[in-house]
C-alpha cells in the first residue's frame, strides 16, 4: 500500500458527524451484534456506580471515583475550555491488555464503498502511526455486494498481529463489526484498541460509531438516542429545522441557501477583511417556515455589533421575502443593527423580482438594502461590507 494511499485515506476517517453518541451507546450498539465488548453498567449517581462494581466484581473504590467526577466539568482536547459536566458515568469490566491494535471500518470516496482499515500499533493516534510508520497501516478493500470475505477478515487479522486460535476469533469479530456497519447504516465503524487479553480473548476496549444521517427515517432507534446536552444549543435548534448552522467568531452575520454558496460567502467576507459571526445554509429547497426559523435564530445570537446580513438566494424570492416579514412581524428586534445596517442581496433570477424583494425587505426589515444581479466585479466594499 503506497503512502500517499494511507495519507489520503486516513484523512477521511473523521468524517463529519451530527449524530454524537456517547462511548456506551455505541458499545451497547456492538454487543447487540456479537460483538465482543467489555461487560459494562451505566450509572448516575455514586451509588449506582458502587452498585455497578460490585456486580462486576470491580473494586469497591469506583464509587468514590465516581462521586468525584459526577456533577464535575470534564475538561479535554475534544470538549470547550470550561468543558463538559459528567452526568453519567460507565463502569465497565476489568480486563488486561496484553497487546493493542488499531481496526475501522469507513466509507471512503475514492473506493466508491466500504474500506477496513488496520494497523498492530493500536491504542495511540492513528495519523502519528500513518505519518511515521505507514507501512504498519494496511488496507482492505471490500466489496459492497459481497461484504467482507473470510480470506480478507484472516487477512486482516494477520496483519494487526493476532496469532494461533486468536487469528480466526479476530477474524470473526472484524465480520460482526461489518455487519454492525450495514445494520445501523454507519459511515465509520472505529475500534482503538482492538486488544488481546492474556487469557486469550480478543476484545473491542473502545467503540466509536458515524452515522449516515440520510438513514436517520430508518434508523429511528439511533437517532433517538442522540444526546444533544453537550451540542451547541443554537446548532440543535438548527437541526430541527433541517437547517446546517455553525456559529463563529465574527460579527457578520450569514444566512445563505446552499452550502457552497455559504462557504463562498464566508470566504468573500473573510477576503474583504470582515469576519463572519456563522455558517447558515437553510438549503435550495428551503420554505417558508424554515427562512423564518433561520432569521429568528440569527436575531437571538448573544453577539452584539452585527453589521450585516448577506442573502444570496437561488429558491424563491417570495419564500425569502414572506419568511423574513412574517418574522419581523411577531418579534421585536433586540439588535438595532438589523434596522441600520445593510442587507445585501445576491439573487438570481429577474431585474423586477430582484428590486421588489429588495423594496419588501427594506420596508419591514432594513432601511438600507442593496441588490445586484451579480455583484458588480469593481465593487471595493467600505465600513458595512456589501455583496
């Protein structure tokens, strides 16, 4: 496998994710396939933490690690600064590791389906071992129609190290966890460690599950287990309305349809010296209810200083115009900005159609609106940044 290959490949394996499950979800997700997982409980309080040791003969000193950590901001490189507050804990069976590899299972573009991924040097960051030892991570590709074939699992096995008996119970486990993949229309299917004991048992020690949010109508049960609390509030709202928000750091606002005009929009914004305040793209299908719901979300952002709202449209101007009056209508704004500053219109389509979503929203919305059809190439944009 050349290097370039594993580079490219690896740079895949994180995806982006909406549905964030938590590390027991995913496990119990695994070990209703036969997969081969620790014997674990969840608790919520110090008590049934205690409880949960006992029952698996853990020490009696988890409950005192748990009361410790409940109700406690957990801090590390994958939570904000101020961190996450531990609401539940898992207990999980005491096994050792007498040795540690690396296995996933991804969809990868380029392979036009399912990939396995592998390498014997697991339990530390994957793109370290990519990046100084390539040789040690191996690829299978599998075939959609046919799954993973026992020469390929064995395959596999063999290269992450597992000798003897332990090869075919490898083996075994790497087929589960494809099945897995299929059952709950995963993107990605990640183990890190996927480790041997001494006793002679292989054993998946961590769980990591992506999801095809394009399968959310039939993967109801998953979906449902989807625990929004550590998501940002704004986002969550988003989502219920099919809408793709991600705040940032600017003071422009954004509220664009399709995702590469957003992307553009926050380049343009970006190029001109501006800084947008968010990623919005309420989609080209986009109605009514939704553009309403987007304006709505923008206008209860805590930022303060907004200098403008970009609306580059390619739906209909009267789904734009409606959601945005029928908005202003029932809120009070509580950023004059919105009132005094401009809203720039990027819209495709007639002249006519063009200057009188600009008359609406200059009406209802915003004293001072500009619309052009493109934007003029010798525009150089002042103090309020104009599309």
């Amino acid at each position: 496998m050349r290097t370039t290959d594993t580079q490219v490949l690896l740079a895949r394996v994180s995806p982006r994710r909406w549905l964030n499950l938590q590390e027991y979800q995913s496990k119990k997700l695994m070990q209703d396939s036969g997969v081969a997982v620790q014997q674990f409980l969840v608790a919520d309080t110090a008590s049934e933490a205690l409880e949960a040791a006992r029952r698996l003969s853990n020490p009696a000193v988890v409950g005192e690690l748990a009361s410790k950590m409940l109700g406690y901001n957990l801090t590390t490189k994958q939570t904000p600064k101020e961190g996450v507050k531990v609401k539940t804990v898992m207990v999980a069976e005491a096994l050792d590791i007498s040795r540690e590899t690396y296995f996933a299972i991804l969809m990868d573009r380029s392979c036009n389906g399912p990939v396995m991924v592998g390498s014997p040097q697991g339990g530390v960051d994957i793109e370290k071992v990519a990046a100084s030892t390539p040789e040690l991570i191996f690829k299978e590709v599998i075939d959609i129609f046919e799954g993973v074939r026992d020469d390929q699992a064995l395959r596999m096995a063999t290269n992450l190290g597992f000798k003897g008996p332990l090869e075919r119970q490898a083996a075994d486990q790497i087929k589960r966890l494809y099945d897995l993949f299929l059952k709950v229309d995963a993107t990605q299917v990640e183990v890190n460690p996927l480790g041997e004991t001494p006793e002679g048992q292989v054993v998946c020690f961590d769980a990591k599950i992506n999801f095809d949010d394009n399968a959310e109508f039939r993967q109801k049960a998953v979906f449902a287990m989807d625990d929004t609390a550590e998501s940002d509030p704004t986002e969550t709202e988003a989502a219920k309305y099919d809408l793709k928000y991600i705040g940032l750091d600017g003071n422009i606002a954004c509220f664009v349809n399709g995702a590469g005009l957003a992307m553009a929009t926050c380049d343009i914004i970006d190029l001109h010296g501006g800084k947008p305040a968010n990623f919005l793209d309420l989609g080209g299908g986009v109605k009514e209810n939704q553009v309403y719901a987007a304006f709505k979300l923008l206008t209860a952002d805590p930022k303060d200083g907004w200098d403008f709202n970009n609306v580059p449209c390619i739906s209909s101007f009267a789904t734009h115009s409606g959601g945005i009056t029928n908005m202003q209508k029932v809120m009070h704004f509580k950023k004059p900005a919105l009132e005094l500053h401009t809203v720039c219109l990027w819209l495709r389509g007639k002249s006519e159609t063009n200057v009188s979503v600009a008359g609406l929203l200059r009406q209802h919305v915003c004293k001072n609106v500009r619309g052009t059809i493109p934007p003029p190439p010798h525009f150089k944009p002042g103090r309020t940044l104009q599309i």
